[in-house]
C-alpha cells in the first residue's frame, strides 16, 4: 500500500532492555518475527500449550489504520480458542447481508448464513487494531496464568543464519546489536517481508493493472450493516467498482477504483478524496453529512505466494508467504488458519511426539489453502476489471440477467468472500468411512452445533479428540503418547435443535470421527476400532499408519 503512515493506534508492547542484550546469544524453542496479528495468533497457540515464544516487532504496539476489516467466521472460532474470540463481536459490526448494485440498481442481495445454530456470524468488521489489541490482550491473560510467551518491541531482526541446530538471529534495538538463537523461526513480518527477501526467496505471482483509494471515514450515517458493492457506480470518480462498509466507531469503509495509470500522490490529496467521497454520500440522499477523513492509502491488486512456507528451520506464514487482492477478505483471514494450521505441529515436534516431517505438511496444507485463495482472488479481480471490451460486455450481461434471474448470480464475483479451507486429499488425511455430510467430510474444519448452554467446538478442545455420536467411542485413550480425548452424544437428547445430526449425521444413524487439534476432520467412520483410530492418528502426524491416503 501506498500513502499509510505508520503511527501507533495502540502501544502494547514499549521497548525495555533485557538480560539478553548482555550475555551470548540465548536458546529460545521458538522465535516469531514480527508482531502482526498472524505473529500474535502463533506466540498465542504454542504459548497457551506451553511451548516458550519469544516475538520480535520492530515496533512497540499496533499501527494505525484499519487495513484489514473483514474478520470471518472462521476466524473468530479459532480466536474463541485462543481467548479473544468474544471481545471482537463484541466490539466489532456483525453483518451476514451484502447487497451488489449495477449503476443505481440493486443486482441482488445474499446472506452469507441464514442457518441458525451457530456461535459467531459469517463475518465481523472491526478494525486490525482492534483484532490485534484483543490477541494482546489475551497473551496478557494467558501469560498471567503461566503461559510462557514474551514480546519485545523495537526490536528489528537485521540478520538470520541456518545451522544444523537451529537458527541464530541478530537483532537491532535502541541499545544496539545482539543475538538469539531458535531451534525454529516463524516468519510473519507481511507482504514486503525484510526476512524473506534476506534469505533470497521468490515471491512469484500476479500484479494486475489497477489501483484501489481507500478511505475510512468517520461520520454518524443510516446506512445499514450490510456490504454494498457497485458495479459501474452512479456516482462520478468513482471509477469501474466501489464498496462501503460500515465499523466500529462509526468509520466506514470506502473504497474506490482508479485505474492503472495515475498520480498517486494527486489521487491522495485530501481534497481530491473529499470529492469522491462527496459524490458517493450525495447520491444516496442528495445531502453530505459531516465527516472526517480518517486514514486513506492506495493499493495495487497482487496474488503471490512463496514456492513453499517451510525452508529448513524457518517457517513462514500470513502475507509473508503469501498475498491475495483485498476484495474477499482472504488476507488476514487466510493467515489466521496457517496460525491454526501450524501452532499444534510445532508444538508436538518439540516436545518430541511427532517428527520433524510435520512441518512439512504445514506447507502443503497452506500452500493448498493459499492457491485456493489466489483462485478465487485472481477470478474476482478479472470480473471486477475486465481489460477488454468484449470483456465488459459479457461482465455487464451477467449482471444484467442476475437482476431478473438466479441461475446468473453465482456467476457475479465482487469478491468470493472468505470460507475456510478444505483439505481435500492431502497426506494427513485418514479414511473417510461414513456416507456422511460434504461439509464435515475428512480434511474440513468442524462445523459448529449447539450443545446444551454452549457450542461443540467449545467441547472438541485444541488436542486430538474422538466425537462419537449414537456409539461409545473406541476406549483408546492415548497414542504414541498423545492424549486423545472422548466426547459422546445421542441423538436426540444431546441435539435437539438437530443441527449437529444435520451437521455430522447427515442420513446416518450413527457415527464416529477423529479431530485433530486445528478442529479439521482427520478420518470418520461408522464404526470403528481402537487399531484403526490409532492408525489414523498416526498418519495425522506424518507417521504413516492406516488410511493414509
């Protein structure tokens, strides 16, 4: 982005001289760089399941600006887990409906969860500052009952070097140079990331021919909590598409396309923005409330990603591994679950209990999960600037048949917004023995339900677990030295809203499933025994075993 200054909106972590700075270079397990809300979910995780964490920001608390503001459902569920799930709906915007619009008329309208039984919304808007103080401030929590995590601010990694026993960091601070030493390093220090370019890595992808204005605004306006999205908006200056988004502290999101070619510093010139924002609000009432410009910043659509996210003893994670356009909310939202994905990994490998080759299921997972992303980025991205002329036609045909017809709305893409990850056919997965639901099939993230006062995911906790539903699970109780918790419920005393029947049941009358501790389906069956749980278990860990496939 272009235009952003960074300025602290909070300051969480301030700089503080340590005992390290003045003795050799100390061992740490693991080193995160950069204490963005991907480096903060990681040091979150390994922390809370007692693996120390020590992070590096070369900042001393969370910058200004909203940048990321669409946090998905997802994403809340596993900061539920993590502690601070619930103070960012609380003071985040819940929306579930977005509306899209060709010139003045409304196309259509969706909503992205219209089941009931389920914990948090399809998505909150709250701004990254936000989400990164409440990550900080459960840390803060998590550490007060004992959680071994540190962070140190203003302090810039400035060299790193692989050895055969771990990695040794030089690290820049107010009082000069010292060093520290990781058996691993997670690298989350964003797109342009100072650490990835220092090891000489590739970043390859796309960079598409136009340029997006932000503006968050502050005002007091009636428009609902909803997405909007204009294709070939009424209003002028608007460019070919324009979105509005309402959040906390009544700042509203507004974004604008300009095109390939333009003076950047003209196009941020306050008046010039004031302009474009004065033609939006006039059209919707012919009058312009009062309003402040907040933060505004210029950004590039660019889909990219590293070849891999594990390079030896360095694992790279969130933008530095991988960067999608904004629209769909894919970003942040995709970085979250590689923190998911890789806390239980790096915690089990050094404690011992899985090998060293978990780590690199991290990457093929993510890597996965990035290409999906970059997919549906690059897609949207084409749909919303079509390069020719023939282009535009057939875009505009589309949403002209959406306005009457269903068939054509799918086909609309102003952003396929975020959806979790599915693991589809990858080398973790166990067997998948039950003719059960698509959406809780081997390798998807469980799906919630309501269970009594509470929620399922609450009850699966963050290790191995057997949900056995209608059956009692098999007695195992451990494998290779990993705890593997039980939970079993009937139908339809334990469910009698019947989403987890639906959910997990589908037609079927019983069930059992293996969770890993991300909460993805490892395997499933009908039925089965302690031998084929623990097969299962073992390929979840890289260890091969029954079912791999």
């Amino acid at each position: 982005m272009v235009g952003a200054s960074y300025t602290l909106a909070f300051e969480l972590y301030p700089y503080a001289k340590v005992t390290d700075q003045d003795v050799p270079a100390r061992q740490h397990p693991v080193i995160v760089i950069g204490g963005g809300p991907i480096g903060m979910a990681v040091a979150l995780d390994l922390g809370r399941r007692g693996t120390p964490v020590l992070v590096l920001d070369d900042h001393d608390g969370v910058g200004q600006g909203s940048r990321a503001i669409c946090f998905a459902k997802r994403t809340l569920e596993i900061a539920h887990r993590l502690g601070a799930g619930q103070e960012m709906v609380e003071k985040g915007v819940v929306w579930n409906v977005g509306r899209v619009f060709h010139g003045q008329k409304q196309v259509f309208e969706f909503n992205l969860l219209p089941e009931d039984g389920h914990r948090y919304p399809a998505f909150i808007n709250l701004q990254q500052p936000y989400f990164e103080k409440f990550l900080f401030e459960a840390i803060e929590r998590a550490r007060a009952e004992g959680a071994p995590i540190e962070i140190r601010g203003r302090n810039e990694v400035v060299g790193l070097e692989q050895r055969d026993d771990g990695v040794r960091l030089s690290i820049d601070t107010p009082d000069g140079l010292y060093e520290a030493h990781a058996e691993y390093v997670v690298v989350c220090d964003g797109a342009r990331s100072p650490t990835r370019q220092r090891m000489g890595l590739s970043f390859d992808g796309r960079v598409f021919e136009d340029n997006f204005l932000i503006a968050d605004v502050k005002m007091a306006a009636d428009f609902p909590t909803e997405r909007w999205f204009w294709f070939e908006p009424p209003f002028e200056g608007a460019g070919q598409s324009a979105l509005l988004h309402k959040q906390p502290d009544n700042i509203w999101r507004i974004d604008f396309q300009l095109g390939w070619d333009i003076d950047r510093a003209a196009e941020l010139d306050p008046e010039r923005v004031r302009a474009r924002v004065d033609a939006m609000l006039s059209s919707r009432s012919g009058d312009v409330p009062d309003y402040e410009l907040e933060w505004t910043s210029i950004y590039t659509f660019q889909c990219r990603r590293m070849e891999r996210f594990r390079h030896g003893r360095v694992l790279f994670a969130g933008d530095a591994a991988h960067q999608v356009s904004p629209f769909g909310a894919r970003g942040a939202n995709s970085g979250i679950q590689d923190a998911d994905n890789l806390g239980w990994k790096l915690d089990l490998v050094l404690r011992g209990l899985a090998p060293d080759g978990l780590l690199d299921s991290y990457s093929k997972e993510r890597v996965h999960g990035a290409d999906e992303n970059i997919l549906n980025s690059t897609r949207s991205t084409d749909f919303l600037t079509p390069k020719t002329e023939i282009s535009q036609i057939l875009r505009n045909a589309v949403l002209d048949l959406a306005g009457a017809y269903a068939f054509a709305r799918p086909l609309v893409n102003s952003g396929r917004l975020s959806v979790p990850c599915v693991y589809d056919g990858l080398s973790l997965n166990g067997p998948d023995r039950l003719n059960g639901p698509e959406r809780s099939r081997v390798g998807s993230p469980c799906p919630d339900a309501p269970l009594g006062k509470g929620y399922l995911l609450d009850r699966l906790g963050d290790g191995f677990a057997i949900l056995a539903l209608n059956c009692d699970p098999p007695g195992l109780r451990e494998v290779d030295g990993i705890p593997l918790g039980h939970l079993r419920l009937d139908m339809p005393s334990d469910d009698p809203s019947g989403a987890l029947a639906d959910r997990y049941l589908g037609g079927q009358s019983r069930a059992i499933y293996l969770i890993r501790p991300d909460q993805h389906v490892a395997a499933r069956w009908q039925d089965a025994t302690e031998d084929e749980v623990a097969g299962a278990l073992r390929t979840a860990l890289a260890k091969g075993g029954e079912g791999c496939l």
